[in-house]
C-alpha cells in the first residue's frame, strides 16, 4: 500500500510500492495523493500480471543521442546507400527537429508523446510522409529495446491499442481495372518534343529560351533508357558510363544514389540487359552531340 511521508519543503507526498514477481522491491515518489498513487500500484500489478516490465527505464538517452548512436552502429553497416539517405532526411526534417531533445524513457512513461507528435506532423504533411517517419522511428526504438535502454517499443503498444475489432468497410470494393495498353508510338513523340530547340511556354504567349542540342539530347536520353531498356530511372541512368555500353548490351554496373555513385544496382551486384537498335542510335546520336560541342566522351565518362 502507498507510504506517505513529508518533503523538506514541508509538504506531503506518497509513495508508491510494488514487489515484483522475483522479489524485488520497486517504489516511485512524488504523487500528490493517496489515491493516484494506489492507482500506480494497482497499475504495476496489472502489467505484472500480463508479463509487461514494471521497471522504469533508467537511461538518460534522448532521441538524437540514440540516433547517432543507431545511424553510425546499425544503419550505415546494415543498410545500402539509398535506404541510408533516405533514414537521414526524415529524421532530419520530421523527427528531430520536434521531438529530438525528448528523452527514450519518456516515450515509455508517456507514450502521449508520439501520438502529439504523429498528430501535428499529420496537420501539414501527407498520409505518406507520416507513415515513413512512423516508420523509421519505430524501428529505431525497436533497436533501442533490443539493446535495453528502454523497456519495449511504445510505439508498438500504440498500433495495438488502435486496433478495435475488424475493420469497418465504408464503401463496397471497387472492381478492380484491366491494365491499360500505352502506345510505343506516344513515347517516340515525347522524345521528339525533348529534342525540340524551343518549347511553348506554360501560359502560350511567348517563346522559351532556345535549349543547347546537348541538353535537348541528354533529356531524351534518360528517357529513352527508361521505356527502350527498363532502367530504374533516374538513378541507373545517370550511373551509366560510356564503357557499359559494349558488344551489343547494357551492363549496368553502378547508379547515382542521392548525387553519388554506387556500384551495382539497387537489388544486387549488376545487371547485364539487351541493346535494341533504336536506343544504340540514340546513344549515337548523344555521342556526336558530345563531340559537336568539342567534350568528345571518353570511356568512363557518363552519358
């Protein structure tokens, strides 16, 4: 039962005291009343009951101390380059910036926490920018109760409370659409509109600026890669140099992933794909671009 005693500063507070299924003994300070504070005991022995820990966390972590600690132990070892950059950005925009300085042991106690925090991040980003930081974050605190800073993952406990029996349909399933077949002709005109010198503005009434024949081409280019030979756009096709191209096929040995190149592909060590004849006269026609405008290629350079 609570144990009431008196600060230094003369007022009276209680104790809350709980022995734990192995026999050790927990207590925590500082309640107002008797009330709440047998209402934290009996809470304990619920969660005692149901096989969840009792005991407070004792780490004195924040967030951005784990994450440094999780960015440079886990995710940089574990983790290709793109899914790397793509951790740093969200915490960097959406998780440090508003709850960064609140500490690991706090999202346990509170997990209320969370929840305001997915609630404005909600009010001016979309559905996907929520569930990716959602994301990043649990595993991250998934990390941290595996290595027993904090007790479990609060955010987990929240996904279960959510959930409140089957779900309800709004509205019946719509059926669903056959694919819709896209002419290869539609694609041909788009590359001719790429390599056109000049491009009616967005509001018609004036001409743009006439475009460099190397930047009309090298436009066309990267589509051309895309629909003639299936590479994942644009991080293949900028990772492509002049030597991939050779005896008739693509290989496809590296990519730009956030500004920088990668070997291999996103899935594994390489591809190797065919060349059709069409895209080789495109690359052709680069290529005479490139020596056109006195940069004649060499063999590594990128297309």
């Amino acid at each position: 039962m609570p144990l009431r005693y008196i600060t230094k500063q003369g007022q009276t507070r209680w104790r809350a005291r709980l022995r734990t299924g192995t026999g050790e003994r927990q207590s925590r300070s500082g309640f107002p009343s008797e009330q709440e504070a047998r209402a934290h005991e009996e809470a304990m022995r619920t969660a005692r009951r149901r096989g969840q820990p009792q005991r407070r966390p004792k780490t004195r972590l924040t967030i951005y101390d784990y994450w440094q600690r999780w960015w440079s132990e886990e995710v940089t070892v574990g983790k290709a380059r793109g899914t790397q950059y793509g951790y740093r950005d969200i915490y960097a925009c959406y998780i440090g910036p508003q709850i960064g300085d609140v500490k690991l042991r706090d999202l346990v106690e509170d997990p209320q926490i969370l929840v305001r925090w997915r609630s404005n991040l909600a009010q001016t980003k979309s559905q996907a920018v929520v569930q990716q930081a959602h994301r990043v974050l649990s595993s991250m605190l998934s990390a941290a109760a595996e290595a027993g800073e904090i007790s479990h993952n609060p955010i987990l406990l929240l996904a279960q409370r959510s959930r409140r029996g089957r779900a309800r349909k709004l509205a019946r399933t719509p059926a669903p659409r056959e694919p819709v077949a896209i002419d290869p002709v539609a694609w041909f005109l788009v590359l001719d509109y790429l390599r056109r010198p000049t491009r009616p503005p967005i509001n018609g009434n004036e001409i743009r600026v006439r475009r460099y024949p190397l930047d009309r081409e090298c436009d066309a280019l990267i589509l051309a890669l895309g629909f003639m030979a299936g590479l994942r756009l644009p991080s293949e096709a900028l990772g492509l140099t002049r030597e991939d191209v050779r005896n008739g096929r693509l290989h496809i040995e590296g990519r730009s992933s956030s500004g920088e190149y990668a070997p291999g592909s996103k899935t594994g060590p390489g591809r190797d794909l065919p060349l059709s004849r069409e895209l080789a006269e495109d690359l052709e026609r680069v290529a005479r671009s490139y020596h056109d405008a006195g940069r004649p290629m060499g063999a590594a350079d990128f297309w």
